[in-house]
C-alpha cells in the first residue's frame, strides 16, 4: 500500500528552484525502508514537524515515541495513542514492549521527571523489547526518537559508560537492524555533532532546519550533498521550516514548510503578553502574604548555625583502629586459609540470593553489581570487594548453575578459562552448555540460554547460538527424534538430547492489560 504524508507545502528559497505551493508529500511506505533524521536548533520546529509526521499517518501505521519531556503524551486524546510511563523496571518495560508489538498498540514511552542515565536505561530497555519481539510480530512500526543525542551521544559525557553502551546500543540496533524487524526509526536531534555518527549515518532520509553553529552547518550540508559555501542557508531557515532529501522525500534538497497540527504541547508557546498592572504595596502583598488558599505559617526564630557534622563510620573506625592495643601474635596462614574460604562462601552465598530472584536474569550486570556490593557491606564481609571484572566471570559461572564440587574440579576449570577469551553476551551461554555437556544433561532449551544472556526472547538465543555456531565455538546437530546437540569442540564435549522449545518460565501473579503478560 502507497501512502503520501501531507507535511506542508514546498516554499521557495535556494535550496531548489521548484516553485513554492506545492504539497510536500513524504513517502510513507518508502519511509519505513530508509529512516529518517531531522535536524535544528532548539526552536526552530522539531517537534512541531514530528507531531504532523504522527498525526498524518497515525491511522496508517503503528508508532512508539521515546519522549524525554513528556510533549507527545497529548497525543493520547485524539488518537488513542497509550502513555507508558517509565518510571517502571527495565524488565517491566521489556516486557511491555514486547506486548506493543504483539497487539500493534501504538504507544508514548513518556522519561519525564528521569535523570539523564535513567532516561538511557529505561529508553534503551524498551527499544530492546522492541527490538527483540517474536518474528509473528514484525509488523511496521514507526519509532520515533526525540532529543537523540541524549541516547546515542558521540562522546561520554557525565553518565556511566555501561550506561551510555547500553544506550548507543539499542539506538544502533533500531537504525542498523530494525529494517528487517520492521522498525523504522526516525530520529530527531538539536546537534549533529553530538549525535553518534554510526547512528545519524543509516538514515536516508534528512529534514535539515534552523541551525548557527559551524560544525552543525557543515555536517548538514555534508548529509545533504551540498557544497560547503551552501551552509549558510541554515542560519536564515525560518521556524517551521526545513530542507528536504532523500527518496521518501526528494531527490534533491528541497525547501518545505511544515503544515498545522491537530494536537500542542502541554507546554504550549512562549509569546510576549503585559505585565499586570498593580501598585508596588500591593505586588509586596502578593508575595509576602499567605493566599486565602494557603495556610499561613508562623514566622520561625532565626536559629544558631548548627553544629559540626559528627564524624562518619569510616572516621570513628579508623580512630578507634589507631587507639586499639595491638593483638597478641597468632598463626597467620591457618588464619588466613580460613578466611579465605569463609569469604568465598559468603560471596557465593550472596550470589545465590540475587539469582534466586526470577527478575535478575533481565537486570543489566550494573545493577546486580550495585545489589551485590550493598549486600556485601551488610553482611561484612571481609577483604577487598570484587571489582566488576571479577563480578562478571563469577556472575557468568553462577548462572550456569554450577555445584560447588564441580567448580573446584579441574575439568571445569577448562571450560573457565576457554570462556574467559569469549565476549561477555555469549560467555554464561557457553558455561550454560559446557556444564550441561559436562553432567551428560540434556541440551538446554532456548528460553534458558535466553535468561542466560538476560533477555526473554527464545529468538534472541537461536540467533546468539547461531553466531557462536559461525565462530567454531559449537557444533549443533539433530538427533533422529529432532532433539537438539551442542557440541563444544574445545573441550571435546556434547550435550545429551534435548528440546529447544522445552523452556517455560515461571509466571506470576500480574494484572492482565497491556502492562501485564499477555
């Protein structure tokens, strides 16, 4: 099906000599194969063109808006569009992402009130439930980014780096791969320059608007074709209007003016309006004197500057260290043997409890490091904490599912170190197998491998074991029954039998909407 989105009207300037009047139509059908970047200065009328994009084709064609400011949940009333709201888990927004895709619901992610890495987490989350949806539901989907240097930022910033990998991530993802998914992503952004460069360069398709500084000009120009004595051009863009390329818009650059909207911010517009006109005792009054609607309360006594703060635990035990008498002598090395080993069961023991939660096998690592961290200052466990290398391999093999007397063993110790030199998304796949073909268990299914990995989706898996496949790292083959093997040639080992689709995780009680599992 052919679809021309109305986005205003051609205007005339020197970016083209097409005659100014005409309809501006955007290829619907050739948007979802190609994406679509828009550019400007704040002000200059992005949001204004993306909400007429999303009106204009809201009855066409699915769409999900990751809106940092909360400006697109109007879209609610008039169109039916569902407002998520993030202040939810990561799982929790897997999962409804996932459930999007399944019933075709177009939806508002809405990261208002979030900080800048919580925004990136949760952003990222839910473009990876996208992402990661059933191949039955990959239906067309238009998936809208404002603000897209905040996700995929050209350089670290104040964030975390695992939060800002995660982000880039899944922002790559929707603009490398999520073609084939059905994912068109259409990125909106104030600064060229600061929006990652492998990202901004798989769109096809640009509305280039007002911008001022030079590397922005020639970045735009650059993107557009055009020489760089052109990029002027940008600085005199009126509001609303862009400049327009590529095969869902024009072959070449072509200046348009965005059309009116149905639906506004919740903010609205900032215009000019008089000062109300009062005596200066009474503008005193105003802001002096408690409202009839306000409880009035009684003036506090100035208070004496408050005392020193009391010193922290940290101080108090180190001062009560260098008051201590000293111990009498003791043997050391039995000591020391013993504390290992009583260390090491404490951290094992830890371990077990975060896993035995069914949700942290969808948390990112960053998050159960924190959660391991904390549990081990309340438990007071001796020595160093573990650094978040460490915690990852120790992590990797806890998730495998590995007894303490098979650890200690020296053929798994194999396994360890051959899994060490594997990147970390396949490394607990490959214990999770390795240990499976160590007890001749049966080959475990794609949902476990899944959890393995932290997602839910059994596809997710195939597609990781089929990379693995590609790198020698396993060999799978059918028995007569159709059961699956995987063989880990490194190791000389095999799984027994087993069924793929065996897998059923365990479910709770939930409400049953949109937010709940379907």
């Amino acid at each position: 099906m052919k679809a021309g989105i109305d986005m205003g009207q051609v205007s005339s300037g020197v970016a083209s000599s097409a005659p100014g009047g005409q309809s501006a139509l955007l290829d619907l059908e050739e948007l979802l194969a190609t994406r679509l970047l828009v550019q400007g200065n704040s002000g200059s009328g992005k949001s204004h063109l993306l909400r007429r994009l999303l009106e204009q084709s809201a009855n066409l064609v699915q769409q999900a808006i990751i809106d940092p400011e909360g400006d697109f949940v109007t879209l609610a009333d008039k169109f039916g569009h569902v407002v998520v709201d993030a202040s939810r888990s990561e799982g929790d927004l897997q999962r409804i992402a996932a459930r999007v895709r399944q019933h075709r619901v177009s939806v508002v992610l809405s990261l208002e009130g979030l900080d800048t890495e919580a925004q990136m987490r949760c952003a990222a989350a839910f473009l990876g439930g996208l992402f990661d949806a059933e191949r039955d539901y990959w239906y067309p989907m238009l998936v809208v980014v404002d603000e897209a240097q905040l996700f995929a930022p050209a350089a670290a910033g104040e964030v975390s780096d695992e939060a800002r990998k995660v982000s880039l991530g899944a922002m790559t993802n929707l603009m490398c791969r999520g073609r084939k998914r059905g994912l068109a992503g259409i990125i909106a952004t104030q600064r060229l320059a600061k929006l990652a460069k492998n990202v901004a360069a798989e769109a096809s398709n640009f509305l280039m608007g007002r911008t001022f500084l030079d590397i922005d000009m020639a970045r735009a120009a650059d993107l557009l074709g055009m020489e760089r004595r052109q990029a002027e051009m940008f600085r005199d863009l009126e509001r609303g209007h862009f400049v327009a390329l590529g095969p869902a818009l024009s072959r070449r650059p072509l200046p348009i003016r965005i059309g009116k909207v149905e639906t506004s911010t919740r903010t609205g517009t900032f215009t000019l309006m008089p000062l109300p006109e009062q005596q200066r005792q009474d503008a005193r009054d105003l802001i002096f004197k408690a409202g009839e609607d306000e409880p009035a309360r009684p003036v506090m006594p100035r208070r004496a500057p408050p005392p020193p703060p009391a010193p922290s635990t940290n101080d108090l035990l180190a001062q009560l260290a260098r008051t201590r008498p000293a111990a009498a002598p003791e043997p050391q090395a039995e000591e020391t043997e013993q504390s290992k080993a009583e260390r090491e069961a404490a951290l094992d023991a830890i371990l077990r409890e975060i896993l035995d939660d069914r949700e942290a096998a969808f948390r990112s690592v960053a998050v159960l490091y924190q959660d391991f961290l904390v549990r081990c200052r309340i438990r007071r466990v001796a020595g160093e904490p573990l650094n978040l290398n460490a915690f990852r391999r120790r992590l990797a093999v806890a998730r495998a599912g590995v007894d303490m007397a098979t650890a200690e063993g020296t053929e798994w110790d194999r396994a360890v170190t051959f899994a060490a030199d594997l990147t970390e998304d396949i490394q607990g796949i490959y214990l999770l197998i390795a240990r499976a073909a160590m007890e001749g268990s049966p080959c475990p299914p794609d949902g476990e491998i899944a959890r393995a990995c932290g997602s839910r989706s059994p596809g997710r898996a195939r597609r990781l074991i089929a990379y693995m496949e590609t790198r020698n790292i396993v060999v799978t083959r059918n028995d007569p029954r159709g059961l699956r093997i995987i063989a880990l040639p490194d190791l000389g080992w095999e799984t027994g039998p087993g069924d793929p689709n065996a897998f059923e995780e365990p479910q709770g009680p939930e409400p049953r909407d949109l937010f709940a599992v379907g």
